[in-house]
C-alpha cells in the first residue's frame, strides 16, 4: 500500500458493526465501472474528513483502491464529493502560451527610450529642431490648460520627471507591472490600456484641482498599469469562486495604500485615479476576451497606436510643424 493512501483507519471513527458502502469514480450509484485515481484518493479523503464523514480505503479483488464511507454516509459524502469536484473542475487553470521573450524585450526599451528622454529633458540636449524648448512647460499636466482643450498634456507629462530618483522609482516599479502585464496581454494592448487610462487618469485629477495644479511623472501610468493586471488576473481565474476573482484587487489596493500615498510630494490624486481609470478601462478592454490570443500584427498595430499617441502630443504640444 502506497504511503499517500489512507489505509483503513478512520480517524476516531468506529463503524466496524456498519455495512460499508465504495464511493464510485462517477459519484452516482451504479457507475462502478471505473477506477478511483490517484489524486481522488489523496483529496477525497481530505474533503471527507473536513466534513467529518468516516471513511476508510480498501484494495479490491482487482487489486485497485476503492474508498469507502458507512451507507448511512453515503448520499452525504457523494454530496460533498461531488460539491467539490465541481468547484475544482477547471483548477489549476491551463498555462497561457505567450511569447515573453519578445514582450518582455519591448518593454524594457520603452522604459530605457523613457529614461533617454528624461537626459533629453533636463540637459538641454541641442538638436536642430529641439533648440531652447521648456519641455516641462510645453508638457507638463496643467489643470487649467487641459481643461481650455490641450488634451495632449494628459500624455506629455507622463513622459516627464522632476529628477533621478522620480525617474528610477517609475521605471522599476514600472517595469516590474508593465512586464508582468505585457506577459499576459502582450506588449500592444498593455501599453495602449496603460497610457488611456494614464491620460483618463489626468483628465480626471485636473478636473479634482483647481486652476493652477501642475503634474508631471509616469507614477500615473503605474497605477493605470497595476490596476489593469488586477483586472486582468481576475479574468483569468477560471474558478466560479468571488474570493479568488477579488483576491487581485485586494492585492492591487494594497500596493496603492502601501506605494502610493508615501512621500511628501506624492500625488495621491494622481496614482488614486490612475487606478481607478486603470480598472475601468481594463474592465471595458477585457470584457469580450483576453488580448493575449491577439495576432502578432494586431498586437503590433496596437503598439504603433500607442506610439502615434505619444509622439503626436509631443508634436502637438511643440507645436513642430509651425517651427
């Protein structure tokens, strides 16, 4: 007998006097046809234990294990037997084949064109067409501008950051979120979800402020990014069960509580609306199907969007084709 099967003891349990009914591999009565597996014979004595049914394991004349519970159990223990099979049916969930090399790769050169960017920014890199710009100026979330219809500053300002240590704190946090949702949506959409819901994110903080708040920093995008891999895990639990589906969320909540209100010139509005923007954006993205069954072209078209969002704002907030 195998050491991970239950032999005859039962526990505290004593129906030597009882007639013993087997538990069938179907559940149902008369379905004796089949054999018990290894994993119903390690888990089903668990659950009937946990519902204090006795029970007791016995090797068959065909040399196979049944398990086997008092008749007046029997119903009950098929019950719950069955009870659990279904709740487990679909557990764990099947893995997800996406190609993570090539998303992983893309991420991580937007955040080092981020960075690059940052170096553009504050040194005042001189180039033909780039010569004594205010890129803080021309990009940064103002309140009062967005609101007059420069609806590209939403965009800009993410690409912007008051110093190294803004920066570095964006990008490897950034880069820990936005690579676990790429390997799960794939670059295209995880990027195009994060800078909408980012943008959305602005919109709604410079509507919460008064005229003369400013806002700079990709933390926005962060938190859009958090929020859309919670909703986008919940999507993946193929369980039926509320406490897994919210088990993400309670988790993304937490990272905000933890990460988004420290420091004092942390922009609570900002990182509290990029994830809730994030989680409806997401909850409107995913609701047909998850984007990681996308075509490579799809998922590069996707991306290309994101892109021309990017750097048509900063064309637009430059002003380039009047230069």
């Amino acid at each position: 007998m195998s050491a991970d099967i239950p032999s005859k003891q039962t526990g505290n349990y004593s129906y030597e006097q009882t007639d013993w009914m087997a538990i069938p591999a179907g559940l149902m009565a008369g379905e004796d046809n089949q054999h018990l597996t290894r994993r119903q014979l390690k888990t089903w004595p668990l659950v009937l234990a946990a519902k204090q049914v006795p029970y007791r394991s016995e090797r068959a004349p065909s040399s196979h294990w049944e398990l086997h519970v008092p008749a007046p159990y029997y119903l009950l223990a098929c019950r719950e037997l069955q009870h659990y099979e279904e709740e487990n049916r679909n557990w764990p969930p099947p893995a997800i084949s996406i190609e993570t090399t090539e998303n992983t790769t893309i991420t991580l050169w937007l955040l080092i064109l981020l960075a690059l960017f940052h170096n553009l920014t504050t040194h005042q890199i001189h180039f033909s067409i780039f010569q004594n710009v205010d890129w803080f100026s021309a990009g940064n979330a103002d309140a009062q501008k967005i609101l007059a219809g420069q609806w590209w500053r939403t965009i800009t300002s993410l690409t912007l950051h008051s110093g190294p240590l803004h920066l570095t704190g964006n990008i490897i946090f950034g880069g820990i979120i936005i690579t676990r949702l790429a390997h799960l949506l794939r670059s295209g959409p995880a990027w195009l979800l994060t800078i909408v819901s980012a943008a959305l994110a602005n919109f709604l903080n410079a509507l919460a402020h008064d005229q003369q708040y400013h806002s700079i920093g990709f933390s926005t995008a962060v938190f859009s990014a958090l929020a859309i891999l919670c909703v986008s895990t919940m999507k993946l639990q193929t369980r039926r069960s509320w406490r897994r589906w919210l088990l993400p969320l309670m988790a993304g909540c937490a990272l905000l509580a933890l990460l988004g209100t420290s420091g004092e010139q942390t922009d609570l509005g900002a990182h509290l609306f990029g994830f809730l923007s994030g989680l409806a954006c997401a909850a409107i993205g995913l609701k047909t199907k998850i984007p990681g069954q996308l075509t490579a072209h799809l998922n590069a078209a996707l991306g290309l969007v994101t892109a021309v969002m990017v750097v048509g704002s900063w064309i637009l907030a430059l002003n380039l084709f009047n230069l």
